[in-house]
C-alpha cells in the first residue's frame, strides 16, 4: 500500500553539504506538500544510529575532502554499513550526489590514502593526476515507471576518475559533459533504487521529474499516480540547464 508520507534520513548533512545540497531536500518537500503528502526529514550524522526501517528515502551529499573522509570511515563502520544495506535490501530509495556517490562503491584511492566505501554498488573512483572534470552536463536516463528516456542536466565538479564494475549499470548516457571518467561515456550508477550521480548544483530543482521519480519510488506508487503540478518555472529551470550544457 501507498505511503501518505515521505520520510527522508539525510545523512552527514552539515559535514556533506558544499552544493546547495539543502536545495534538493527542499524540493522533495515541496512537491510533497503541495500534493498534500507528508513530509518527514531526519538528520544523521557522526557516530549517530541509522534505524533502516524508519525512512524511505536516504540522502547523501558532496563535501570537502576532510569532511568526506570523516564521513567514509563513519559509514563503512558495521553499524551504519549494515544499516544501509539492509535498507537498500528493502527496497528504501539511496540517492547520493558527488562526494557520497564516491562513497557508495568499493573505495576512494587519493594517492596514498584510500577511502572505504560502503559497498552497495560495484564501483571504484581514483583521484586522477589530470585537470578536474568541471563544467555543465547532460545526460539521457532510462527509469522504471517512465514513458520513455529523459534528460538529467547539472553540473559537475570531481576530480576523481569513477569506474563501474563489469555488471553494473550507469545511470544515463553522457550527451555533454565529462560524466564518471570523461572517457567511457557513462554518468551516475543506478542498482534498483540505490542511485549515484555527480550531477549537483543543486539537482532537482533542475530536474523535478526526477524529483518525482524519486517520490513515487520511495512511497511505493506508480509515478502516473501523482498529481500533475504547475511546473512552468521548473521546466524553465530545466531548459536552462540543458542549454548551459548544450543540449
């Protein structure tokens, strides 16, 4: 049965929270309550318990390279590992933007130190000795419960190289931009609902059928379900973004 309410864990959100990440959270609540759904936010941070049953949807976001490794060790702690996993065994949304989509695979090589990830999905990044990956990007998705491919449009600044593992899938296909490696053609990685990307600047007001997308597979309805909003100067941000990357 459908959920009535969004309850959404952000997870490290005042040491992961360099890209107008808030941004994103405050999207998915506005989208909620104006289709009259709750909306409920809880922070976890250093140290603290992740109760996988108690949410629906997990955020994670960029942030600076200390920040980040304080967060990696937290998050492959067993405590914390399990609990994500679990949620994710469960079907629970993950969504992880840049610096936690670094952390959501294997590991995260910065020369001589090694961050580890937290395993969900096959992945490994490496901070490549080349110029960083900056600038606008686009990129074409393919999601369950959609009519058809669509476009994710953002920005992206890493320096780190990502690279999926044989069997994984990435979430879209670069039309401009760097995406995961600059070389292969693959932005992102989705698993189920488990999804990772670098696009940020924030994301989802860009993009709020992806903000959609999100809330109908974390309350457990068909997209179709959800009550068409007045989306007029969404759809001009998302425009904007595609041209800035020139799509």
């Amino acid at each position: 049965m459908p959920r009535d309410a969004l309850r959404v864990c952000a997870l490290y959100p005042d040491l992961m929270n360099i890209y107008a990440d808030r941004g994103n959270l405050q999207v998915l609540e506005r989208r909620c309550a104006w289709r009259g759904l709750g909306f409920e936010l809880t922070g976890t941070g250093l140290a603290e318990r992740l109760d996988p049953g108690s949410h629906d949807l997990f955020y994670v976001g960029g942030g600076q390279d200390r920040d980040q490794a304080l967060c990696a060790h937290d998050l492959a702690s067993p405590a914390k590992r399990d609990a994500l996993h679990a949620a994710a065994d469960d079907g629970r949304v993950i969504l992880a933007v840049c610096g936690g989509y670094q952390l959501l695979g294997h590991g995260y090589t910065m020369g001589t130190e090694r961050l580890p990830g937290v395993g969900l999905v096959d992945l490994e990044t490496v901070r490549a000795d080349g110029p960083r990956l900056i600038g606008n990007v686009a990129i074409e998705v393919t999601l369950p419960g959609l009519d058809g491919p669509r476009v994710l449009a953002g920005f992206e600044n890493h320096a780190g190289r990502t690279r999926l593992g044989a069997g994984a899938q990435p979430l879209g296909r670069v039309l401009a931009g760097n995406g995961n490696d600059g070389v292969d053609g693959s932005e992102g990685i989705r698993s189920h609902h488990v999804v990772g990307t670098y696009l940020h600047g924030p994301l989802l007001p860009k993009n709020t059928w992806f903000a959609d997308w999100l809330i109908a597979a974390a309350t457990g309805r068909p997209i179709a379900s959800l009550e068409p909003l007045d989306d007029a100067l969404e759809d001009a941000a998302h425009l904007g973004a595609r041209r800035a990357a020139g799509v």
